[in-house]
C-alpha cells in the first residue's frame, strides 16, 4: 500500500476531473479555503503553499515568448486552470500591465498585453500565456475579488477569464452591481448612506431628519444615537411643512438624509424595533434615493427578478408622498422643496404584475396605497400652481426655493455671479453669502435660479434646451408622463378597484378642466374625501391632455414634438430625443408614430444609440459656451429605454432592437476595453465614456474591479438585451460593430470607408479623446 502524503489542516484538494461552476458570483467561487491539485509533480515541499518555480512574470524577457506557445502539455479542449499568488500576481500585473497607474487594465495601457500564469496540473511549473486587454482585466478583477475574499492562493478557471463579456456584465450586475448599491436608512445602515460627496460644509458627523408625524422613527433614531455615540448622530424632528422655502434654505448649513420608510419586526429580544426598507441607490456622488433614476432601476430589478427591491423602493415614494408632499428629487434635506419626472404609476403597476399571486389582497391593498399616493401628489403637485399653467393646461417643472442650490461644486456658479459681485464691489464668496441671506436682492438673479431649479426636478441638468427658461416650459417629457399618470390610474381604478377608489388623505382636487377663472378661486375646490374616484374622469383628462399635447407640442411640418413656453405663448423649436416619449405613454396617434419614425428617428441616431438632442440645436460649442451634458454628443439610458420601449409599443421592433443593439455594443465594448467600466454616460458620436462635461462622468473612479457599476446604466444593460435576439447577442458579445451587423457598408449614401468617417476601433476612439 502506498505511504500516505501528510498535509496540513485546512488544505482542500480538487478533483481535476470534477466538474464545477465556474461562471458564478465571486462569493461563491473563491468563498472557500486554499486549493491546491493532486497532479503528479505535487511533492511534499508544495504541502504548505505554493512555491513554483518560476514568477507569473515575464520581467524582461516578455519579447522572447514565441507568439503561440503554451508551456502546458494539456490539450486546448481541456479547461484550463491556473494556480496563483494572488498578492504577488497583483502586484507584477500593475507593474507590467498598468503604465498609466490608473489600477485598471484599458486599451490605452502600454504594457506588453501579455503574462505567464502557471497552470494547476503542474503545481504552476508549467505555464501558459494569457493575452490581451480583455482577459488581463478580468484577471486583475478576478484577483481583486478574491483578496476580497481574503485568499491568498487560488486555482482560477481560464473560463473566467475568457467569459463572454455579454455574460459576464449582466452576471456582475445580477449578482454584484445591485448588491453594492443597496441602502438602508437605520441604525445598520447610517453610516453608508449619510455619506454626502455633495456636502460642501466639511462636516462629516451623520445628520438625520424625521418627518413631523413619526414619533416612533425620531424614538429609534434617538435610541440609536444613544447607544452607538461614536456616530455623533444629529437626530433632528421636521416641521408640519418640511417644504417651506425659507426654512430648506435654513438647512443649507446643515444638510443631511431624510428619513424613509421602515418596517416594524422582531428585534430578536422578545420585542419589537424599526429597520429600514432597503432600496437602490444610483451610485457615484449619488448615495441617496432618487426619483426618476428609481423608476429605470426598478425596471433592471424587475428583469433580475428583485421584484421585492423595486417594492420597496415604492413604499419609499409612498412615505415621501405622505411626509414630504413630494416624491424628491432624492432624499437630503436640500431637496425638499423639489420633485423629478413624475414616474409611480407605471413603476408600481409593473411591481404589481410580478407580486406572488398567492396573496392578491395583499398585492391589492399594497397598489391602493401607491395609487392614492400618485393621485395625490398628481393634484398637489403637477396640475397645482405654479406648476400648471392654467391658460394652456401645461404642467411645468416649477419648483419652489430661496438662493444658490447648495449640491453643486463650489464653483459651478462662479461665472453666474461674478458679475453681480463685481457691481457689489465684493467678492464672489461674500457675496453669494449676503444673497442667501436676502441682505442683497438681485431679481434678474432670482430669476436665473428659478430656471436653474427647474432643470434640476426636469432631471435633465443641465441642456441649452433649458437654459434660462425651463420654469416657463411645457415640456412633451412632462405632458407624456402625466398623460400616462391618468391611464394608469383610471386603469387601475377600473380594472382592480371595481371602478371605485376612495381617497383616505385630504386635500384640494385641481378643477378640471384648468381654466385661469378656475384656478383664481380655490374655496370651490372639491376636497379629496368628498367623493370616490371613478376611471371615466381619469380617462377624460387622459383625452383632454392628449389634445393639448397635440394643439401646442406637436409640429406638423417638422414631424417631431416640441416644448412650448407658457410665457412668450410659442413652441421652442430645440430638437429633444425626449419627443418620442409620447411612444412610451401611448399619446400619439399612429400618424404621429410613423412621421416621428420615418422622418425625425435619424436626427438622433448615431453609431452608439441615441443622442440627448441635434448637433444643430445644441448649436457651437466655445471656451465661452462650453458643452451641457444632457446635449449632443451624449447619450443617456433613459432616453434610450423610454425610445426603446415606447416603439416597440407601436410595432417597431426591429427600430427597437437595432437602438438597444447599438447602446449595448457601446456599453459592451467599453467594458471590454476599459477593465469592465459600467459609467453614468456616454459621447454616443465617438462611443466613449472619457466624458468631461460639467461633472465628468460617474462609475469610472474604481481601482482593479468595478463595483457598481452606475444604477440606470446597469439597468440599460439588463432591459436592453431583453430586446436582442440570440443573434444580436453573440454578435454584441463579439463587439461586432452595428455598421458592420446591419450592414452600413451597402449605404452608398455614407459609404464606411469615407475618409470623414470617424474612427470606430476602441483603441482609435480612446486615444482621439484622450488627444481633445
């Protein structure tokens, strides 16, 4: 009998003809111990570590390695594994791969491209090359994730390294991306989410505010400061109208989180305690609850199966609605006196689609909350002065607040004031002080700020589109949602309320129609528990808007919708990608559907998907009049799900297949090329993410593996390739540019090979943007 090989405790050894999963969550694959193989070379000295005899580096004979060579015996129709070091491989991969010291592996690294990992089978004697950009990420990734892990050596499957990137990008929002941006507001979860990269103030110390009418949160919340003092928790009680401007300007020294809604559960003691609803956060700078990233998020949550997330996100517009009287922009204090594109009708009847049909009174009640919340907020908010203009019947984005809003960078709007500091004879920081504190009155300034609001809750900060005049627009964005704010509610009302929905809350129901005689005298307002709600009214003002959509937005001779100024009475002819959400709601009539498609799709159709506007309308571009992000060249994931959605709601799909095909072939070849990015935005004209309009780009700034990804992006991702065919898939996931899978080169009209065409590799587009 053969002597028994002694090792020490804790060793796992693996069957090299074991099959096992490869392509699953990091925590899964490196969750266990050391690994080590029972090849033939393994000897008693390997018995504690890994000693091979050769370094997983080329150093400076890297030239010297023949252009095929493998120095493994094994056949390529076996998987291959690699036995690895993992601080050392760190360490020689950055040294020799990351030339630019970024700690990511891009195409626009100098390094040979090239490393020698030894293989498992022979104990890492043997070795064998791993190449390229793509796979020498995943492999800094890969050992990222494993020191994670707190893995010292691991046996690393060549699959994961050569993963299909489609695959792979959807696996890590799935299992990773979603995961790293869950927040709790609770006494867990404080000290993630309380962290506010927009905070100017320096200081760090957590500040929470509770609504006025939640005694029980502001008793845990002071409980929790009690007995966790390291946290300095300020627990501060709002007041009974937490959206007074005057008094949210009073908050601007002292920002902090709102408080969202929680759960009462078992605390374990035989008692009962709070804990917050989890939801998603969109990532980056953005660490709080959002309004509209929420909706678009929720829609990946809902592919990914998280139907219980995206609930909880609603449960949380909910309670905004009750304390706040807003669904905010997000959930800091300097938000309170403004709201982003209205989108809970449609987030909660989606949710409502996929609830566990075991419980459908529960699923019921639980819909009756979210609608009564949207109707509330519908007449408290968008068909409310000074939002509605009663003259047109548009709602606008109109927000209320006092000064300069205080989450931009200090010096966001120095160019604004410098002029009014210079006529005060002081400087541009005493003097945005005194005019925050109203000792200096500057009204044509009160007036830039109202628009600057406005295109904060529009969600689309900043655009030329807007600029100086958003409070005065009736935008076709906003008239779509609302449209589709009263088919979702007349249709809930009718097809799961039995045609009666009773209001629980009380406020003042808008008149209907608006009328400037109306609006003057609000004592003949209906109040909201006078009556039940019944879907005819809901359907008539469906019909109503839809008229007004068409008699001020639509252009007939221009074949495209435009937003139309309540103050000079005239359409703003700004080319906006946004005048196909009309498609999304269901507003435009078939007529309207194909001349948008037929004539005004190729304005905004680029290689990469959809840009936010023309070229034309955004207009030149100077020192004096730099670049907006939410303008041409850029191209943003909810203007492309909405486009997306909302023509293949109208029979387009093929239009609606080849959009999401060129947004995810932008988005997959950035991954593939720079060490798996995932960013807020893209230039969609040169398919890069090396975007430095107003904010830069969010989601780029991580070392060796991504972590977030950025919340409406990965979302993109996810309902995007719900629209592709197996085909378009494969060819996505071998970087097949659309030019070359639809078959551009035919079009004698633009032919490819133009020398004015620009260039369409990654390594070209990377190095012409890193040159501008």
């Amino acid at each position: 009998m053969a002597p028994t090989v002694p090792h020490p405790a804790g060793v796992n050894f693996v069957d090299e003809q074991q099959a096992q999963r490869i392509h699953v969550d990091a925590a899964t694959y490196y969750g266990g111990g050391e690994t080590f193989t029972r090849a033939r070379t393994y000897s008693h000295a390997q018995l504690h570590g890994y000693n091979p005899r050769k370094v997983p580096a080329f150093d400076e004979d890297w030239h010297l390695r023949p252009r095929r060579l493998s120095h493994d015996e094994k056949g390529v129709t076996v998987s291959r594994r690699f036995l690895i070091d993992v601080e050392e491989t760190i360490r020689v991969v950055l040294e020799q791969e990351d030339t630019d010291g970024d700690f990511q592996i891009s195409v626009t690294d100098a390094g040979p491209k090239m490393m020698a990992l030894g293989t498992a089978t022979s104990n890492g004697f043997k070795t064998f090359d791993i190449r390229g950009t793509y796979m020498l990420s995943n492999l800094l990734q890969e050992l990222a994730l494993a020191r994670d892990h707190n893995r010292k050596r691991i046996v690393l499957d060549e699959a994961r390294l050569t993963e299909n990137p489609v695959d792979r990008l959807s696996r890590m929002i799935r299992n990773s991306f979603w995961h790293s941006l869950t927040r709790r507001i609770d006494g867990d979860g404080l000290e993630i989410i309380c962290a506010d990269p927009k905070n100017r103030t320096g200081r760090v110390n957590p500040r929470i505010y509770i609504p006025h009418r939640e005694p029980a949160m502001v008793e845990y919340y002071r409980k929790v400061a009690k007995e966790k003092p390291h946290l300095n928790l300020d627990v501060q009680v709002l007041p009974e109208k937490p959206d007074d401007p005057m008094f949210v300007k009073s908050l601007n020294l002292k920002p902090g989180i709102l408080a969202l809604a929680m759960n009462e559960v078992d605390d374990g003691k035989g008692g009962r305690t709070l804990k917050g609803i989890p939801f998603i956060v969109p990532g980056a700078r953005f660490n709080e609850l959002y309004n509209w990233d929420s909706y678009f998020i929720s829609l990946g949550l809902l592919v990914d199966g998280q139907v219980a997330m995206a609930k909880g996100m609603v449960d949380h517009f909910i309670f905004e609605i009750k304390h706040y009287g807003k669904i905010l922009n997000g959930s800091r204090s300097y938000y309170l006196c403004r709201t982003q594109p209205p989108f809970l009708t449609d987030m909660a009847l989606q949710i409502y689609n996929q609830l566990d049909r075991s419980d459908m009174d529960s699923n019921r009640e639980w819909l009756k909350r979210a609608i009564r919340a949207a109707i509330k907020e519908y007449h408290t908010i968008w068909v409310a002065e000074p939002r509605m203009d009663p003259k047109s019947g548009l709602s606008r984005y109109r927000p209320d607040g006092l000064g300069i809003p205080p989450e931009t960078e200090a010096t966001h709007f120095t160019h604004i004031l410098e002029p009014y500091a210079e006529k005060h004879g002081l400087s541009v920081l005493e003097f945005s002080e005194r005019y925050n504190e109203g000792t200096i009155k500057e009204p044509e300034l009160d007036e830039y700020f109202l628009h600057d609001r406005s295109v904060r809750e529009s969600g689309h900060d900043t655009t030329y589109r807007f600029e100086k005049r958003c409070a005065n627009l009736g935008t076709i964005d906003l008239q779509s949602l609302l449209f589709k704010y009263e088919v979702d509610i007349g249709t809930a009302i009718r097809e799961v309320f039995d045609d009666e929905l009773d209001l629980e809350e009380d406020f003042l129901l808008a008149p209907f129609p608006p009328t400037p005689e109306t609006y003057k005298d609000k004592s003949k307002w209906e109040r909201s528990t006078s009556r039940v709600q019944k879907s005819e009214e809901w359907f008539e003002r469906a019909e109503w808007r839809r008229g007004v959509i068409d008699k001020y937005l639509w252009n007939e001779d221009k074949c495209l919708y435009f937003d139309y100024d309540t103050v000079q009475e005239k359409q703003i002819l700004y080319e906006s990608v946004t005048s196909f959400w009309p498609l999304w709601a269901g507003c435009a009539s078939e007529e309207q559907c194909w001349q948008l498609v037929t004539n005004s799709l190729k304005k905004f159709e680029v290689l990469g998907g959809l840009v936010s506007g023309t070229e034309e309308s955004r207009g030149k571009i100077s020192l004096d009049r730099p670049n907006r992000q939410w303008d041409y060249p850029y191209a943003w994931p909810p203007h492309q799900i909405m486009t997306w959605v909302g023509l293949e709601r109208y029979g387009y799909l093929d239009e609606a297949q080849r959009l999401a095909y060129r947004f995810l072939y932008m988005m997959t070849t950035a991954f593939v090329d720079f060490n798996g990015v995932v960013p807020e935005k893209f230039d969609a004209v040169k398919l890069s993410h090396l975007v430095d309009a107003e904010y830069g780009n969010q989601g780029i700034d991580f070392k060796m593996v991504p972590r977030e990804g950025f919340g409406w992006m990965n979302a993109a991702y996810q309902v995007g390739l719900s629209f592709l065919t197996t085909h378009m898939r494969r060819a996505v996931a071998a970087c097949t540019s659309p030019e070359v899978f639809f078959g551009a080169v035919a079009n004698l009209e633009q032919p490819l090979l133009s020398t004015n065409m620009p260039a369409t590799d990654p390594l070209s587009l990377a190095m012409e943007n890193l040159t501008v």
